[in-house]
C-alpha cells in the first residue's frame, strides 16, 4: 500500500449547504406562524383604595413672554417668585404641561422649567406640535 503525502484532502460540504438551506427556508415558513403564549395569573388589587385623578398644571408661554397658569395670568419677570408661592396651592405631584411659542428664546423656557423644578414638581413635559 502506497500514501502519496503530497496529495491534499478536500471537503465536499455541498451536500451539508444544500440541507442548511432547506432548514432555512423551512424555519422561514414556519417562524411566523408561531404564536407563543404564556398563561400568568396576576396578583389581585385591594379594591377599597382607589387612585385619584390629579389633574394637571398647563403652562403657557405667549411671544410676548406672557405666562399663563392653568387660567391665571403671570409676568415673565417675577414668574420665579410667584410660581413658588402659587405652587403651595397645587398637588406637587401633578403633572406639568409647558406650552412655549416657537419664537421664544431656548433661555426663557428653561428659565421656566427651572422655576417648576424648584416649586418641588417632578413631572414636567413640554409640549411639541408632532
């Protein structure tokens, strides 16, 4: 018996390329149409206590640096002083809504927001057209 040691084996995986693609293409078929549900049961809620609807603080600033809270009238100017001690009669933990004209400076809104996180909210949103 004779081995040539300068021949080189090679692989044919033809075979294993052609079964891999028909996995494929049946794991393709079938994923989709798999709906995988999982059956918890959910704790129960003491039905005694329920939540109470906060409603929220709306916030809007005019071109002309008007603010309107909720439907009371503040200066730009003494917004900071004022805000403080009008905060004392809201829920602090309601939500803030800032409404600003696009024409305003980036400065005088968040001269704005900084007042409402120092009146002690933590919920604050500005609102957007989109």
């Amino acid at each position: 018996m004779h081995y040539d040691w300068e021949e080189k084996p090679e692989l044919n995986i033809t075979p294993l390329v052609d079964v891999m693609l028909v996995l494929l293409a049946i794991m393709m078929v079938v994923a989709p149409n798999i709906i995988y549900e999982e059956n918890i049961k959910l704790p129960q809620s003491s039905k005694t206590s329920q939540l109470s609807k906060i409603p929220p603080v709306h916030i809007v600033i005019d071109k002309n640096k008007k603010l309107k809270v909720n439907k009371d009238i503040f200066q730009f100017n003494a917004f900071m002083d004022n805000f403080s001690l009008y905060s004392k009669k809201l829920d602090l933990k309601a939500t803030v809504l800032i409404s600003a004209d696009k024409s305003l400076d980036y400065g005088v809104v968040m001269s704005v927001l900084a007042a409402v996180k120092q009146a002690g909210f933590s919920e604050v949103s500005l609102a957007t057209n989109g």
